[in-house]
C-alpha cells in the first residue's frame, strides 16, 4: 500500500493549480461537476493522474480520495502511469481493422517494441488501439493526441511514429496542428489553445459522413443531379421506388401520402393475413 496521505504540489505549483481550479469550479453550479476537468487538468501538470492530483481534485471539490480514484480509473482517457508525449492510437473497431488497422496495429508494435498501453524508452510514444472514432469513410485511421491521421497504412503510420520521435514537423490530415499530450490535456480542461492560428485550423467530417445530413436537409444527394432527392415513403401499391414523383426538391407529398416518419407499417399485429402467436414445436 502507498504510503498515505499523497504528497502535495510544490507551493508554486500548488498555487497555480488552485487558481485555474477555481476558474474551472466557476463554470458549474455545483463543484462535483467539475470532477472530469479537474483530473484533466492535474493530468496536464505531470502527464497522468498521480496520487498527488487525486488528492488536489479531491481537497478542491470537497470529495474523498476514494471518489476520486473512483472517476479516474473509469474512463480511459485518464492515464494512470506516466505516457509519451504523443499518444498513438490505431483504431481496430470493425471498419478500420478490416481497412487494415489490425496490421497497423501489429506492425507498430513490431516496430516500436511495445504492447498495447506501453510507451517507448524514449518517452514520446504511448501506443493503444482504441474504439471508433467516427471517421469511418477515412479507414483505416491513426489518431495521435486525439487528431486525425486519415487513410493509413502500416507503411506511413511507420513514418509517422518515427517522425515524431525524431521531433521532426508532423501534420494531421486536418484540424488543428498536432501538440503534446500534456498541452491536449489542458484544451480538454477547458482551456483554450493559445498556439497561433489553432483555433482557425478546422477538420470536418469527410463526404460520405455527409451524406445523410445532407439528404435530411433536401440537398441533393451526390453525384445524382441537383433535383434529386430522397422521396417521401408513399402507400401506394406496386414496388417500392427510390423516385419522387417528379425527382423534384420543392415537390410535396400528396394529400394520403404520409412521410417516412408517420405512414403506418405493416405488422404482426395489423395484417391479419400473416399473424403472429406462439408456435407449437420449434422451427414451426
């Protein structure tokens, strides 16, 4: 058992601490809420969440140590021993690891000598396969501090991984330009990143991530002309068309022609033609 109580901060670290803590409570009416960016911001003092921190987020929001370490060890996204200054995730969920992420995975592995969660003797590597990150039209995707690495390769995530431990310039594929944990760890505290021209740099969601939005919206839908749209859902009888009546973004329904979101469907319980109950032996 470690010794107890946790040593504290330095008084100058101490004090600093205190006053974005403080910043930080302001924002929520109560201060339990400020749990989670509290141990973001003890992690951006020293890189993972210490004893030291758990008893600094508990001394602040008037919690124990114990309801601290409860939050801490919960999410992933809080470290809980000393990682690299850039944290190298390789998305294996089900899209990127058939894309190729399971070999990216493998392949960096190999190559830095790590497993999964270890860090290199240098320090500036922490390696993780990670769940998905929502950018699936880019598969097979590497995200270093939470930026995006689109369209890898065991090849160039190869090149990236040594890039960044050689301290040579590297860019995500978009959004802002790639900093240290530490600093991530901080903008996740709710602080704003200061670095110039960051905030401006933006990275959106790629096409194909778009394309629901944009036929939700009565846009038209890409590479099918600029009157083309998804119809409304009618009762007509005959198959099933994919065709308004008139392919046309400002037509409306007929009157008896309900949207998608309304029309009645056929179920068990209403086509009396195909009704459900129970079955007397299995498979009947």
């Amino acid at each position: 058992m470690p010794a107890l109580p946790a040593p504290d901060y330095p008084a100058d670290v101490r004090a600093r601490l205190e006053a974005d803590a403080k910043e930080v409570i302001a924002r929520y009416p109560g201060a339990r809420s400020a749990l989670l960016p509290l141990l973001h911001l003890v992690q951006a003092e020293e890189g993972h969440v210490t004893r030291t921190g758990v008893r600094f987020c508990a001394e602040m929001l008037d919690l124990t140590t114990a309801e601290v370490t409860a939050v801490s060890t919960f999410y992933s996204m809080y470290r809980r021993k000393q990682s690299g200054d850039y944290q190298v995730g390789v998305c294996t969920n089900t899209l990127c690891a058939v894309m190729g992420g399971d070999a990216i995975f493998e392949e960096l592995k190999e190559h830095l000598g790590v497993g999964n969660g270890e860090t290199t003797e240098d320090g500036a590597v922490t390696l993780e396969h990670i769940e998905c990150n929502a950018a699936c039209d880019f598969a097979p995707v590497v995200m270093v501090n939470w930026e995006f690495f689109d369209n890898q390769t065991p090849e160039t995530a190869r090149q990236l991984v040594d890039d960044l431990r050689a301290g040579r310039a590297v860019a995500p594929t978009r959004g802002a330009p790639l900093c240290t944990f530490k600093e991530t760890a901080r903008m996740l505290a709710g602080f704003p990143d200061e670095r110039p021209g960051a905030v401006e740099a933006t990275g959106g969601a790629g096409p194909a991530s778009l394309i629901g939005l944009r036929l939700a919206k009565g846009e038209a839908a890409p590479g099918r002309g600029a009157d083309h749209v998804v119809s409304p859902r009618t009762t007509t009888d005959g198959p099933p068309s994919d065709e308004p009546p008139s392919g046309h973004p400002a037509e409306e329904a007929p009157s008896g022609h309900p949207s998608s979101h309304d029309a009645p469907q056929q179920t068990s319980a209403s086509d009396h033609q195909h009704p459900a109950g129970p079955t007397a032996e299995e498979g009947e």
